[in-house]
C-alpha cells in the first residue's frame, strides 16, 4: 500500500475501514444504552436488581459473551476455511439487533439483545484477525496487525464521542417523521454494522489459498515441544490479560480521580481516551517495527513501560500529568498488542489462525471486563492500590514472556 512504506493487501485495508465503521455503531451502544434505561423509557421486570445493576448486566453480558464464544468461533472458521462468511454473519446479526432496540422497552430484552449481540461479534474477531494473518506474511504480519487495530481503534474511540450529542439534539424530523434521539442513536449504529457489512462483502475475501484446519479445538497450556513450561500462545494470552486489566481499571475510578484532581468529567474522558490516542498513533509504526527487529523486544519493553505507568496513576497530583501517565500507557499497550498478535501469527500452523489467536482476543477481552471489577473492589483500601496490583499483574507478564516467550522473526 503506497504511503504506508511496506506492503498492505487491499483486503486488510478494507477490513480495517469495514472494522472502524462497526466500531464506531458498538461503542455507540456503550454510551447510549446507559442514557437509554435511566430515562425511563424503559419498564418491566427487574427481578429485584437496581438500575444501575441492570445497566451493568446489559453492558457486560456483551463483552462476556463475546469473549467466551472466540475460542469457538475461531475454531469453526479454521474448520471451513470461510473467514469472510463468518464475518458477515456476525456483521448481519449485529446491524438486525441493533434495530430490534427500536420496538422493545423490556429489561429482559436488552438483556437478550446484548447476548446475541456479544455472540455476533465473536463471529467477527477471530475471523477478522485470523483473515488479517493469514493475508499477511511474517516480513509485514505485524504492520498489517497494526493498521488493522489502529483504524479499529479509531471507529471505537469516535462512537463515544458523538453518541451523546446524537441522543441529545433529539427528536429529528425525516420525511414527516419525528425521530427520537435514542431511535436515531439505534439507526445510526445499525447503519454503520450494515456499511461495514457492504465494505466486506464488496471489497474482502480469503485468501486464494486456504488451508482448512483438522485439529481438535483445545487451547494449549504447556509447551508442546518442551522447550519452554508453557505455550507460548498461552504466555501471550496471560500477558494481554495482564495488560487489559491493567488498563480497564481507570474506568471504574471516574469518582475518585475527579475528587482527587479537583477535576470534572471532561478532563476525565480527555485521560480516559489518552490510552486509545496512542493506540492509534503508534500501533501501526510499532508493528512494522516488530518486522524488522522481532516481536520480543516490543513485548518485553511495552511490559516494562507499563509497570511504572499504571502505578504512577495511583499518584498523579495534576489533571495534566494522570493525562501524561495515561498517553504512556498507551505507549506500554501499543508496544504489547500488535507485536503479540504478530508472533501468535507466526506461529500458526494448518489453518489454525482463527484458534490460536482468539486465546489473545479472549483474554483481552476478559482484562477489559475485570480491570473495573477489580478496582471497584480494590479502591475502599486505598487509591493506589488497584494501581499497585495492575503493576504487579504487569512485572509477572513481563517475566513470563521473557521465561516462556521465543522470537518468531529471524529464525
């Protein structure tokens, strides 16, 4: 791809932009569905739960779902070969589900809908990253890894911004229609699911080539070859469940650092998006890095970057500098993520791409979910101290990857 300097298969591309347009309709959801059932447009059965504990069921039953389901998912596209079919059809559910919020006003339905749509999206990312890998070889797997997560991450961090504006300039008058700021909300994130569901229709498919997988779906714990106590596609999943949950715990803190810093919800969403704003600008460099001179030396340096990053957020007595540490850690999960994915890439074998790098996405995807737990719990003994335990969790990933990890480039 010209202006890249290394090469990108149209079709990544593709994906990449296809990836950012569901994304901006998913994170849509993470600010509007909470606005949606506090304003009373809402009823039925709570069976017994406050709102706010529904609000958190609806919105975790997505991540853990989607987590949960990877392994599998990834597992059967490896079984048909069929990347881009698995991913439609997550695409489909999603864009149909996303318009059923416009004719329920249950609880138990939200619920139901974010159940399924939680299992769409693990139809959705195994493939993807699988489709990603397998166009990719081991000169440019991590570029192309990073270009795929930046534009991703990009569509994720936009939804947020202008969800709530969209829900707040309501009603809007169509074609002598009056539509609510939630209906045009639900519209929107359905028209970006099915924008992408055209994108890779149109402009993506596998590979010429596809090597259909004839393995047993089991994840790997132990080295199978003996060199090392553990599989290194199992040392990576430890490491990015160490890393995500040491970045989620922010988000449950918004309270406490905003008391803290003598600050209010703006400087707090600027913080909070500083991780993703170095997500975006360094994935892809640090990927096509990771090419040139190896995976390892990016995991081992963005483990041990993020150590002191997230403790120093326990610390932090200015707005300006919890900003700093949250950008660093950002650096800390760019130099984590990409190269990651890349190695566990260069190490699949017989079609397995969509398995073995879910065991990655899963356990992001479960950092993300308890990152918040855990500092909700953490907190009452003192601010500093989920940070103190994300920065442990970070000093063991870091001795795993260096005891456990071997490089995949160059030899």
């Amino acid at each position: 791809m010209v202006g890249l300097g290394f090469d990108v298969d149209r079709r990544v591309l593709a994906l990449a932009f296809a990836r950012m347009a569901d994304g901006v309709g998913n994170s849509f959801l993470i600010i509007v569905l909470p606005l949606y059932i506090a304003s009373g447009l809402v009823s039925g059965r709570t069976f017994g739960l406050t709102e706010s504990a529904i609000i958190g069921i609806v919105l975790s039953m997505y991540g853990l779902l989607n987590s949960v389901s990877q392994p599998l998912t990834g597992y059967l596209s490896d079984r048909t070969g069929h990347r881009q079919r698995f991913i439609l059809v997550g695409l489909a559910i999603l864009a149909a589900m996303n318009l059923v919020y416009l004719v329920v006003s249950s609880y138990a339905a939200l619920v139901g809908i974010r159940v399924i749509q939680g299992i769409a999206v693990a139809f959705i990312v195994p493939a993807s990253i699988a489709l990603v890998n397998e166009l990719a070889t081991t000169g440019n797997r991590g570029g192309n890894m990073g270009v795929y997560n930046t534009f991703r991450l990009i569509g994720f961090g936009a939804g947020p911004v202008v969800a709530g504006a969209v829900v707040a300039a309501g009603p809007y008058s169509v074609l002598s229609l009056t539509i609510s700021g939630f209906d045009a909300a639900f519209y929107v994130a359905a028209g970006t699911a099915a924008l992408s569901f055209v994108l890779v229709a149109v402009l993506v498919s596998d590979p010429d080539r596809v090597e259909r997988s004839r393995k047993r779906l089991r994840i790997a714990v132990r080295d199978p070859t003996g060199k090392t106590a553990l599989d290194t596609t199992f040392t990576l999943g430890l490491a990015s469940l160490f890393m995500a949950t040491s970045i989620a715990l922010f988000a449950t803190l918004q309270p406490q650092v905003n008391a803290l810093l003598d600050q209010g919800s703006t400087w707090f969403g600027i913080q909070f998006a500083a991780f993703i704003f170095a997500q975006v600008l360094l994935q892809t460099p640090i990927g096509r890095a990771s090419d040139q001179y190896g995976r390892k030396p990016f995991l081992l340096a963005g483990l041990l970057l993020l150590g002191p990053t997230t403790l120093v957020q326990g610390f932090v007595p200015t707005s300006e500098l919890m900003f700093a540490a949250r950008f660093a850690q950002g650096v800390a999960g760019a130099m984590v993520f990409a190269p990651a994915l890349a190695l566990a890439g260069d190490l699949a074998t017989g079609g397995d791409s969509g398995k073995r790098l879910a065991v990655l996405t899963m356990a992001f995807g479960f950092g993300i979910a308890a990152g918040p737990l855990l500092a909700g719990f953490l907190v009452p003994y003192g601010f500093a101290v989920p940070f103190a335990f994300g920065a442990g969790l970070s000093v063991v990933g870091l001795v795993l990857v260096y005891t456990q990890v071997e490089e995949t480039v160059g030899t």
